[in-house]
C-alpha cells in the first residue's frame, strides 16, 4: 500500500519543526514534502534528516529528494516552489505565516506569505488530479483577527465579530489569507486560528524580546500553547479522516485552561526566569492599555477533542525553559533569586537599558508619547490623558486578575437551529448592519450569497463565512474604522465598545504603518519618517 504524502508548509519555524518532528517520528505511515528557504541551509536543522533519507545537501535552491522525504529548497511566494511541494500530496499542512513585528516592519513581506502564497497553495491543489476533491488543506489563522478582547468579553469564539486591531497590519493579511480557503473550492479544508505560542527553548523565548511586549495590556487574558503542544496537533490532523465531521470548520486551538493567564502574570513569570521581578525592570505606563489581541477561548476544547494536543500547562513551559537555559544563565539566576542586593542592582542595570529601548525604538507605545504620535497614543491608551492617568505599579485598587464574570457574544442568530430560514438570514445580516441581497437560500452552508453592508459595499460570502466564521464585508475588513463600523453594527459594536467610547469618532489611516516600517533595522540605518499628525478637524475632536 502507498504511504500517503504530506506537504508541510513553514517547516523551520517555531510551530512549523515541532509538526515536522513529530511527522517524521511517524515516517513509517507518511511520505513528507516540506518547502523550506535556502537561507534555511545555514541553520542546518534538516541535516540530520537529509541523512536518514539519504537525501542530498544542497546549496541555494533545488529539491533534495530521498526515502520519504523531499526538502524543496525555494519560496513559497514562488508558485513554481509552491507547487513542487505540493505535487503528489495528499494532504497541505500550512504553518507558514509572516508574523508580528515583523509583519509591522515588512508590510509588503506579510501580505506575500500571509495572503499570496495562500493563494499559490490553494492553486497547486486545485491544479493536482482531482486535487479539490481529494486534497485536504489545514490553515491556521491568528487570534490576531478578532483583536483586544478585554475583561468582560474575554472569552471569544468562533464567529464572534472580526475585530484586527488598530495598525495590525498582520491581522488584515491573516483575515484575508483565511477568507480564501473559506471562499475556496476545496472539498476538505480547515483553519485553526492559532493562539500566542510559547516557545520551550531557551533560545527561542529570546528570540521574542521586542518592545511589541508593550503593546500588551496587562489586564490582557491569554489562553497560550506551547510550540509542542501545537505542533503536534497540527501535525495529528494528517491522521484525521476524511469522512470525520472535522472538515470544513473554523477552530479556536489554545493550550486549554492549564494555559490561560493574564498577561501581568505572563510577564511575571518570564522576568521570574531570570531571577528579576517585572514591578522593578519596568514602568507601568511603558504598557499599553488596549488594542492588542488576546483572549481566552471558549471553545477551544472542541479541538482537543479531535486532535488532543492539550497536554501542557505553564508549569511544563517554564520548566522546559528552566531546562534548556545556559549554565551560565542559570547561575546567573541562582544568584540573583539569592542575594537582594545583587538583584536589585542587576534590575536597576535592565531598567535603565530598557528605558533607552522604550524611549527610542519605534515600535514602542511610550516612544509614541515622547515623539507625539497622535494617532497611535489614541490607539494604544486613548488620548495622552489617559497615558499620564496610569498610576505607578502597586497602585490602591490594582487587580489584574480576570473577572469572574463575562459576557458571550450574541450572533445574531438561533445558534441551535441547522437550517435557517431566508427571514432569519436576514435578520442576521440586519444585525451586521447590512443586508443579504441574495433572494433563496437552500439551506447550504457553503453555497456562496450576495450581501450589501452598511456602507453600501457589495460581496459574495458563503453563509458559514459570515454566521459561523465572523467574517463580513471584505472592503470594511481592511479599514480602521471601527468608531463608524459599530455605530451601524450591532454584532461589531459588541467588541468595540467594550474598549472605546461611543464619542470616539476617529478613522485611522492606513499610512500610520510607515512609522514603524523597518524599525528592526539598527538606529542608523533606519529610514527617517515623520509623525503622521491628526487633521484639524480629528483633533478638535478628541478635544
């Protein structure tokens, strides 16, 4: 019997080697295609594997090919590359996606991985031999599409309004990439919109220093997964059977309850690592106080039910990081956690470093303040007020903790009905704003309708698109407009007042991304950009 081939897309990263990995411990039942960067050789990570499979070492692009597993060395912005690896599949399994910061410093790069080799993957299927019917395809979409969920609707769902947050270039691309695999002809597809993943090696958990911590609220709730855990589900939906009720759906995948946190004590933790204490490194208004994306999954469970990957709490992230820190870096620790006061002078070392990076680097909320960003203080803390209103940490009344209670997210709809009538559709797109233009509906999930929003754009979605996965209107999706979009939505207005004023009347361009645009790159070698100030009428406004 012919092993069945599994292409792996975004092989080298984080999520991405730790589903190769557990693939590859299953070689025996799989064939493995994976597309990986030339630039990837240097790192040398699939040697090993090349090795086993008598596969070849290649410099620069090429296909190295042996037993079981072929290693395309190219691009997936290439659709040659894309369909190389894609030819004789069985199965797509995508990891791939052009993150935050770096989304925000690359704009161009992002929307090439996240939107256009999406589209280069869902054409090489459906360009393989019955590649639509008979090729399934696992996305995996970002909790950055519904955006800040805080306390009182810090539980989401699947099909709560899509909410990118302000500037989250990244989000947009996210929402669009998965909109095309919802919209596509495949016959078996799913998107598991992935949660903040922790990586369990020390090296990597640096990996992720940069002021977009700050973007952070530290009232944020986190439902977070490890690498691990998230790659070995990923890596399990290889396994899942075709005629399993499984396809064709949106998921939530978080770590579960073992992983859900705030980010203050998320933060704790990491400093903790090191033996220092965050109230001591950092300064409370360094965080911003809303529009970032995070939240406890509701219904994440319903993935753990047919991929059971929910297997680490925090307390096995932070002993994974414990046990592949560096000798050094661990007595460092040790000494610190015992002797005060050499830990409060290495505090006092970070801070003053930390306060240089968050004073200087454009990605960061309090370099907004100090250089009048207008519009991203408006964003990140709502007026500069509000910026000079933080207290200082151990304030009277501070709790981060999540409250007890919160509020589910109405859908506008019977949720328990399997068919709806014309008249409920209606209704629903009603409660969106807009309207179904469509004039039947057979009861089809899938089939795509006609709809008009309240702004008076016209598009084509499928029923589960717009009731079961959140998405609406594909031109409102990628402005940042919210203040208008929930005067006119009900369903959006849910999530967006729940941070913003109903007397908030701001529309934030989309050429506030260039203030940020290569801040990766050294000081000196960054491009120059001038602060984007608020039109008069917008400031009076605010005023």
């Amino acid at each position: 019997m012919t092993r069945p081939t599994i292409a792996l897309f975004g092989a080298s990263g984080t999520m991405g080697f730790q589903a190769f990995r557990e693939l590859w411990r299953r070689r025996e039942r799989f064939n493995l295609a994976v597309l990986a960067l030339p630039e990837d050789q240097r790192r040398g990570i699939f040697d090993p594997y090349l090795r086993q499979a008598g596969a070849p070492r290649l410099s620069g692009r090429g296909v190295a090919q042996g037993n079981g597993l072929k290693v395309v060395w190219g691009d997936a912005t290439r659709y040659e590359d894309v369909a190389e690896t894609i030819r004789g599949a069985d199965r797509v399994l995508n990891a791939m996606a052009y993150i935050s910061p770096m989304a925000d410093y690359n704009p161009e790069q992002a929307r090439r991985v996240n939107v256009e080799a999406i589209a280069h993957i869902l054409h090489a299927i459906e360009n393989e031999p019955n590649g639509a019917e008979r090729i399934a395809y696992i996305h995996t979409g970002s909790v950055a599409q519904t955006g800040n969920r805080p306390p009182g609707i810090h539980f989401g769902r699947v099909g709560d309004p899509l909410k990118p947050a302000v500037f989250d270039y990244y989000a947009l691309t996210k929402i669009e990439g998965e909109r095309l695999v919802l919209e596509s002809g495949l016959r078996y597809w799913v998107s598991l919109r992935m949660t903040f993943i922790l990586p369990t090696r020390f090296d990597e958990l640096l990996g992720l220093l940069d002021p977009i911590l700050y973007h952070l609220p530290l009232n944020a709730c986190m439902e977070n997964i490890t690498d691990r855990d998230a790659g070995y589900g990923l890596a399990n939906c290889a396994e899942i059977p075709l005629h399993s009720d499984f396809w064709r759906r949106v998921y939530n995948m978080g770590g579960g309850e073992g992983m859900r946190t705030t980010a203050y004590d998320f933060l704790n933790m990491v400093y903790n690592l090191f033996g220092l204490r965050l109230e001591a490194c950092t300064e409370r208004r360094w965080f911003a106080t809303r529009n970032f994306h995070m939240q406890f999954f509701e219904d994440s469970h319903l993935l753990n039910d047919y991929l059971h990957h929910q297997r680490d709490t925090l307390a096995d992230f932070r002993r994974a990081i414990l046990s592949t820190m560096p000798p050094a870096v661990r007595l460092a620790r040790w000494l610190l956690l015992r002797f005060p006061l050499l830990r409060r002078a290495a505090e006092r070392g970070l801070f003053r470093w930390q306060r240089r990076v968050v004073e200087n680097h454009p990605n960061s909320p309090l370099y907004w303040v100090k250089s009048g960003n207008q519009w991203r203080i408006r964003a990140f803390y709502k007026s500069l007020e509000d910026f000079h209103a933080i207290p200082e940490w151990n304030a009277a009344g501070d709790d981060f903790c999540p409250p007890a209670g919160w509020r589910r997210l109405n859908h506008g709809y019977d949720e328990a009905r399997p068919v709806l009538t014309l008249e409920e559709v209606q209704r629903a797109a009603a409660f969106r704003g807009g309207e179904c233009l469509s004039g039947e509906w057979d009861g089809e999930w899938y089939r795509p309708l006609e709809w008009r929003c309240a702004f008076g754009h016209e598009f084509s979605a499928s029923l589960y698109t717009v009731l079961k996965a959140g998405h609406w209107c594909t031109l409102c999706a990628g402005e940042w407009n919210g203040d208008e979009q929930a005067r006119r939505s009900p369903f959006f207005a849910q999530v967006w007042y729940a941070d913003h004023d109903p007397q908030e009347d701001f529309v934030y361009p989309r050429e506030g991304l260039e203030d940020i645009r290569g801040a990766n790159r050294p000081a000196r070698r960054r491009r120059s950009v001038p602060v984007l100030k608020p039109a008069v009428g917008q400031a009076q406004a605010e005023r």
